[in-house]
C-alpha cells in the first residue's frame, strides 16, 4: 500500500498522523449518538485506535481484506488495550456479503481512488444493506467536484494510474449518482489537510 512502512507486525502510514485530527472533529458530530462503527479498509489500524481512544461511547470495528492490514491492526489494538476496538474483520469491500449484519454508521478513509471503480460500487451497496434510514457513511480522501481538483491531486491521480489504470481521484458528481442509486444522498463535504475532503453520505 503507498505512503506504508513496517516495524514488525505494526504497519505506520505516516499521512495518519497528518489527517486523524481533522477527520476526528468530522467524527464527532457525524456519529454522536450512534454505537456501532465499520471502518472498511482500516489498513494499519492507527486511525481505529486513534479514533476509539477518542471516541469511547462508540465501538469501533475494524476491517481490511489484506492479512498483512489485518495483522498490523490487531497489533496496534492490543498495544493500545482498548476495550472498544473489536478485533479486526476479513472484509472484501467487494464480496456479496459483508461478514457483519449490521452497522450505526460505516467509515472508510483512503480507499476509492485506489481501487477500481467497482470496489466505490461496492462501498455503497455494502454499506446500504447494514445501514438504517438517517446512518452515515463517511469516506475520506482526495476528490475532484465537477471534474476539477488541485493540482497537487491531478499529479497524484496520474502517478495513480500509472500504477493501475482502473484507479484515480474520483468525482464527487459520479459518487453523488452511484449514492442516489444505493439510498443515500451527500449531506456534507468538509475541506481537509492537503487538499482532501471528508464526505458525509446519508441513507434515506
């Protein structure tokens, strides 16, 4: 995964340090009143903890696909010994089912511009049948609105593709109409750090 380094089993994403801070205020607001929170490729774990250790009226389950993301997770949640981080799920954002009946909200940082677009199809299924009327999904990352984005993010969307064609920045006009589809409609956009917004998407 770009911007990772390991020490043992423990994976740091250095860039997590920069936004958990913002995305956490985002937080508060957004899941005040709710319990149970799907985090959907939680990668080295360092924003679970951060987040439940800050958050602890909620509990917070992580969830990646990659065993080495898995790994680093539950490393970082029994250095951390909270009592609310579940331990982490093996979850395909794209398999038909989700191993989790049910959620209060779902949150996912830094995934839709590097997966293919059908992993963003997934998300809102996913997400839409384990989500009540009124729950949020609240994704994170760079985007481009109507087609335009900072230059720093065009660079990164064309050094993305280079690596697989099938990633990139993604639209928030082309999300708010794959939402629509899947029962949710964009409630709210938040500047962040380095040019990268936190999304608040609504299930109706």
């Amino acid at each position: 995964m770009p911007g990772w380094y390991r020490a043992g089993m423990k994976r740091h994403a250095p860039a997590t340090a920069r936004n958990r801070a913002p995305i956490l205020e985002v937080l508060r607001r957004v899941l005040a009143g709710r319990k149970l929170v799907l985090e959907v490729a939680s990668g080295s774990g360092e924003h679970a903890v951060f987040f439940a250790a800050a958050l602890p009226e909620l509990l917070w389950q992580p969830s990646d696909r990659d065993p080495g993301a898995l790994a680093s997770t539950q490393a970082w949640r029994a250095e951390a010994g909270l009592p609310n981080v579940a331990p982490p799920l093996e979850l395909d954002v794209a398999a038909p089912h989700w191993p989790l009946e049910r959620a209060d909200a779902v949150v996912c940082i830094n995934l839709l511009h590097i997966s293919p677009w059908a992993a963003s199809q997934a998300l809102f299924e996913g997400a839409a049948s384990l989500l009540e009327p009124d729950a949020p999904l609240v994704t994170y990352g760079p985007y481009r609105f109507a087609g335009r984005t900072a230059p720093s993010n065009d660079a990164f969307d064309a050094s993305l593709r280079s690596q697989d064609p099938s990633w990139g920045v993604r639209d928030v006009d082309d999300l708010s109409a794959l939402a629509r589809r899947t029962g949710f409609e964009l409630e709210e956009s938040v500047a962040m750090p380095a040019n990268n917004h936190t999304l608040v998407w609504r299930r109706y």
